[in-house]
C-alpha cells in the first residue's frame, strides 16, 4: 500500500461516518495522506478543512551522508540489474534483507520488515509539493521549533502553495508537537474550527 491506497481507505471511512465530508487532523505522515485528498479530483470532496501536525509531503533538503548512501545503494543494486527476471528478484531481494541494505536505510526502516519495509519506502517516497496549490480548503500547520523530522524548509513551502493557510509555530516543540505543547495546539485548533473548548466537551460526552 501506498498514499493513494491509504486515501481510499480514509475516504471509504469518511463516507461511511461522517456523511461523505470531514475536517482532517493529521500528524506527520498522517498529513502526508491529508494533503493529497485535499489536492486530489479524486478525493477533494470528502474535505472540509485540515489540521495538520509537522505534515510530510514535501522533499526535504538532502545531506551529504543522504547522497552518500543513495550511491551506494545503486551501486549494491547495479549487479543484479544484469540478471535474467527470477535470478534478478531473488538477488534484490536478498540485498533488501542483507544487513549493509538495512545499514543504509533509516532508523524507522530498520524497525520494519517485509510488507511493511515496502508500505513505508512507498509512502515516504510519495510527495505531494506540486499539487498544493490546488487544495482549495482552509488549511492550518503547526510545526515544533526542535522538530528534526520535518524542517521549516518544508512548511515553508507549504504555506507559499498553499492558498488559504495559517502556520502556528510550537515553541521547543518537536515532531510530536500536539503533545509537547497541547495546550496551544488545543486553543489554536478550535480557533480555527470555530469551536469553543465547552463545546468540544459537550459534543464528546455526547457521543
């Protein structure tokens, strides 16, 4: 699975529990998969506004050690390449699972295996920056200022694309911005949305 095939799935939700259109909150990968619905002809209609958390979607700059390891995994790759079909997926796939691949993935990628290293090369590899500028919903960021897994660079791009957007800055915050500073992520939100916090809490014991 990838981003399109995670949309599908929120959508079908959607549909299913919320009439076909919902506000989305989402976090960091989460926001990856918001962004394209918002930006997409195929799911567009099933979003009324976002909330997002340090969202991915947008390439980040790249290090020396990043250009460093895609070097290496081509030349690792480059043998097998010359191998007849069968042969040549039973050698990548015994790379794929050799420890120096594993070596030249990132932490979250070692912490995978099988289907789920596939799902997340798919997902992380999925951006989104060329079709911002086609979400026509009110968007609202907020980023960490300690975060490390997505940069200002990126949601600054974002907030140029993005037509209708306001960006909440999360003092000594980091990836998990919702949590290291709640409070104003709370306030922030419901600004937004339009909702008082005594609201929130009646809707919530309703259901």
């Amino acid at each position: 699975m990838g981003v399109p095939e995670h949309a599908r799935l929120v959508a079908d939700l959607i549909d299913a529990e919320a009439g076909g259109r919902a506000i989305i909150i989402g976090h960091s990968n989460g926001g990856r998969i918001a962004l394209h619905m918002a930006s997409s002809a195929e799911f567009e209609q099933h979003v009324d506004r976002l909330v997002l958390i340090s969202p991915s979607g947008v390439p980040p700059l790249r290090t020396a050690s990043y250009h460093v390891k895609r070097t290496m995994a081509r030349a690792l790759k480059a043998p097998f390449a010359i191998l007849p079909g069968r042969a040549r997926e039973f050698g990548l796939d015994w790379l794929r699972h050799s420890l120096v691949w594993k070596l030249l993935g990132s932490s979250d990628y070692r912490a995978l295996s099988g289907t789920m290293q596939e799902t997340f090369v798919r997902t992380v590899n999925f951006y989104v920056d060329d079709r911002l500028s086609a979400i026509d919903v009110p968007v609202l960021l907020f980023w960490g200022t300690k975060d490390e897994a997505v940069t200002r660079h990126q949601i600054d791009i974002m907030e140029r694309a993005i037509p209708d957007v306001g960006v909440v800055q999360l003092e000594d915050a980091g990836h998990y911005g919702y949590l290291d500073d709640f409070d104003t992520f709370l306030a922030a939100t419901l600004k937004f949305l339009d909702v008082t916090e005594t609201e929130s809490v009646t809707e919530a014991e309703d259901i």
